[in-house]
C-alpha cells in the first residue's frame, strides 16, 4: 500500500496543510517555537565536545613496536610520513653464533599540514605503531611547526583510548589463544 | 538658548540617537534570529551575550581597505553610501516620540517622510550604475523597480490616515487616532508594513541583493566603511519604518500614563514592529521577481485603494 492510498483509507491522517497563507503561518510557528526553545549550541572553547572514542584527531607513534618497514610512508597518499633508519648489527648470543642485524628509528615524523586523516598509515602498521587519538587541539600559528617528529608523536601516546571491548561471546583474542596453549614437549624418542 | 547653539544640540542628540537604535535593532536582529534558527549568535564581543559585536565589526569595517573598481564612476561610487543613509536620518528627524519630543516639528510630516524616504532609491541605483559590474547593475534595477511599484501603496496606505485624521502633520494624526483605528486601518497597516519591508529590500523582498544569484546586488563592489554604511542604512530603515507604523497605526504615544511615559510606548510599539520585520526575515523565503511584481500591482495597491475609499466614506459619514 503506497503512503497516499494509505492517508486517503485513513481519515485520521490530516493532510498537510498546502496554499500560502497556512505555509506562510507554519513558518512564523516553527520559528517561534525555536526560540522559545533554548539552542544546542555547545560553546566550544568554553565547553569541551563530546568526541566518539574512535575519533581521528591525531596519529600517535608507539616507537618501540615500529620497525621502519616504511609500510605507512608508502602507502600514506600524500606522503606525508618522513621515516629515516639505519642498520645496527648485534653481536651473537651464543658462542659461535650468527649475528644479527637490526633496524633502529633515527626518525618518524607526520607532517599534519599534508595529512588528510585517512587513516590508511593505522590501518596498514602491522605492528600497531601508529594509532589514532581524539586529540584535536594542535593547531599553530606557522605552518611548519605542523612537522610533528617522533617525540611529539609518542606524547600522543597516552591519549590513545583504549582498545574497544570485545563482544559477547566472541572468539578469544589469537594472542591469548597462544599464550594460553601448553608448552610444546619434545616427543619421546622412537623404540 | 542661542538658535544655533539649539540646532547643534539637537542635530548631535539626533545622530547619536539615530545611530545607537540602529545598532540595537542590529543587535536585535542578531540575536533573534540566531535564537530562531537554534543558535546562540554572537556570545563574546563585550562579555555579555556578544552585546558589543556591530561595534566589532565597526572597527574590523575602519581596518579595511578602501577599495573602488577601476571602471567605476568614481564620484557617484563614492558618494552613493551617503546618499543611502542620509534621507533615513532625514525622515528620523521628523517623526515625533511625543508631542513635545522630536528634533524638527514639520507642519507637513506626512508628506515630508514619503519625499524625504524616497531619495533613499537613489543611494541603491547609484551604487548599482557606477559599480560597472553586472551583478551590482542588475541589482540596482531590480531596486529601482521593486522601490518605485511599493511606493504607490505605501503613499496610499499614509493617505488614508491622512484622510481619517484631516491632518498630513504627525502629531495631529496621532492626536486624532483612537483604538478603533486598528480594526478599521488594518488592510492599510498590512499594506503599509509589507511595503515597508519592500522599501527596506529585506526578506522576502531582498531580491535586489539576492546573494545566491547575483552576490550582493548594488552592494558587490563595496568595501569596509562604505558597505558598513548599507548595512547600517538598512537597519536605520528597520528603524524609521517601524516609527512610521507605531506613529501612523499604533497612535504613537496613547497608552496609559501617556503623560508621563509616552515616548516609552512609541518606542515600545516601534520595537515590537522591529522584531516582526525580523521575525518575517527569519521564517519566510524570498520572493521571485515577477511574484514581488504582482503582489505590489495586482494585490496591494487595490488593497490600498479599498482602503482608501472605506476612509473616504466613513470621513464623509461621521462629519454629516
């Protein structure tokens, strides 16, 4: 049943007033009855704004998960992630031993001046280095002082909310699934 | 008093006076209309509820640049702003508050308010032609042509209180009004607001300015002190018109404790007129230009004449 069969088999549905003169009152009404309500307007500097936890205000750096695999700086679309590392070789643990080679962050920076808060650096870290904070208060006076470098980035750190909890009844976190297995015992020797 | 001395005062008293309202129908309209829409308006200028925000803007007005288009008639471009705004506090100066409370007693106000008001046109059409702009040029001819129909109505809506008080002096026309006038001068007060509100080129009659077609109208080409000049010219307008009406309809100064409190209910009813001319601005949308047209030719103006006529008769009947 369409909305018009339906107001006309049902005569307490008024039809909407139509013509100048009604449309014309409505209007005078309807605005009234908005001022004599108070506004909704949240006095922003004044009055804080009540921002959703998943908020995209700012991208905040974990420094010790990064690897400088550079994976955000490639697939950032304005190439806005500035990362520089180099290469440290670490003696071996055990006698005899490979030695090992590792990279260390000389920098990260994020130049929020190009960023376009999509979000893909987050998403694509498979380390969680980067994550986004609702902080959104870090406008400056010259543009280049938008350049945050990694120490700045990790002061984003604590404002990061945390994680949302899981649903009901959902699968356990894999972490927890492996942290939880028994340890592997060496299998018995074969008669 | 030494005359001259007295003009002075009285000419300083006016300006200030004149000025002052209009910020505070300014203000007014600020506010109102925020509240309207669900906003707050202005909240910070002078600390309490943004009171001093069109003093704000006055200075941010004086900082700007001065800027007059190349191709611009200089002269006429320069001038129009004035031209706009000084016929207002002209008609200002005439209308009486009270008996004994108005800047210039002329014999004639009547007459003298729709010639002096009329010059106004020639601010608008001014800025329009010297712009050398196509937006401003069309602006100013659709003012001209929406000015010059809405004024046959509102010189008849006047007529005919005129005619009921057998006086064209302003104070004789309010001494002559009585309560029953609002009953039977109501088609000539609707009549006289609406062209009102067209002679102040405000919504729902603004398409002279109509931003989303052609910017600004006349005032596109205006910067800094001059376009503050439009802007106040128009809330001045706000000003005299609802003057007009509480003098001319709402009989000024009766109230009770006329003696001693009337000014206070001519300006009392004239804010009441104010918050209405705002109040249409808010809820109703803009007229099309053919619309604006009709309505001025093919409804006010027979309205005005019914009007007329009903005052005639009546005039003739109760003088026998």
């Amino acid at each position: 049943m369409t909305d018009h069969q339906h107001s006309q088999g049902n005569p307490s549905v008024k039809p909407k007033s139509s013509g100048i003169i009604p449309g014309l009152v409505q209007g005078l009404i309807t605005t009234a009855k908005t001022a004599a309500r108070p506004s909704h307007t949240a006095e922003y500097p004044d009055a804080q704004p009540h921002l959703p936890p998943r908020s995209q205000g700012v991208i905040a750096l974990l420094e010790e998960n990064c690897t400088s695999c550079m994976l955000c700086s490639r697939e950032c679309p304005d190439w806005c992630i500035y990362i520089d590392s180099h290469k440290e070789t670490l003696p071996a643990t055990t006698e005899g031993g490979r030695e090992r080679q590792r990279n260390v962050l000389d920098r990260f920076a994020i130049d929020f001046s190009l960023c376009m808060y999509c979000g893909i650096c987050v998403e694509v870290c498979p380390f969680d280095a980067l994550h986004w904070s609702p902080e959104f208060e870090y406008a400056e006076l010259d543009i280049t002082d938008l350049l945050h470098e990694k120490t700045r980035l990790g002061e984003w750190m604590p404002t990061v909310p945390l994680p949302p909890a899981l649903d009901p009844r959902s699968a356990e976190p894999q972490e927890i699934t492996a942290a939880n297995k028994p340890a592997r015992t060496t299998p018995e020797a074969r008669p | 008093m030494n005359p001259a001395l007295e003009l002075a005062l009285r000419l300083v008293i006016l300006v200030v006076a004149f000025i002052v309202v209009a910020l505070v129908v300014g203000q007014t309209e600020h506010k109102v209309m925020a509240h309207m829409q669900g906003r707050l308006g202005p909240m910070y200028a002078g600390g309490f509820h943004g009171w001093a925000q069109l003093l704000a803007d006055a200075v941010k007005f004086l900082q700007k640049e001065d800027l007059t288009p190349r191709d611009a008639d200089r002269w006429v471009f320069r001038v129009a702003p004035a031209v706009a705004l000084a016929p207002y506090l002209v008609v200002c100066a005439v209308i009486p508050l009270s008996p004994t409370l108005v800047a210039a007693d002329v014999g004639a106000g009547a007459l003298f308010i729709l010639a002096a008001g009329s010059v106004g046109i020639l601010g608008v059409l001014m800025a329009g032609w010297s712009s050398a702009n196509k937006y401003s040029l069309l602006g100013g001819m659709r003012a001209a042509a929406q000015l010059l129909s809405y004024e046959l109505p509102m010189v008849l809506a006047v007529a005919s209180v005129a005619l009921a008080a057998g006086t064209v002096s302003l104070t004789g026309i309010v001494d002559a009004w009585n309560p029953l006038w609002l009953l039977w001068q109501l088609p000539g007060a609707i009549v006289f607001l609406i062209a009102a509100i067209a002679e102040l080129k405000r919504t729902p009659f603004d398409m002279p300015v109509a931003e989303p077609e052609i910017v600004m109208g006349p005032l596109t080409e205006y910067t800094g002190l001059r376009f503050a000049f439009f802007m106040l010219s128009e809330y001045a307008g706000i000003v005299v018109m609802s003057l007009l009406f509480s003098v001319l309809f709402l009989g000024g100064w009766h109230g009770p404790f006329s003696d001693a409190l009337g000014p206070v209910w001519t300006l009392l009813k004239s804010a009441f007129i104010s918050v209405v001319i705002i109040w249409l601005r808010v809820a109703w949308p803009r007229l099309r230009e053919d619309q604006l047209q009709r309505l001025a030719w093919l409804v006010l103006v027979p309205l005005a004449l019914a009007q007329l006529a009903l005052t005639a008769v009546w005039v003739v009947l109760s003088s026998q």
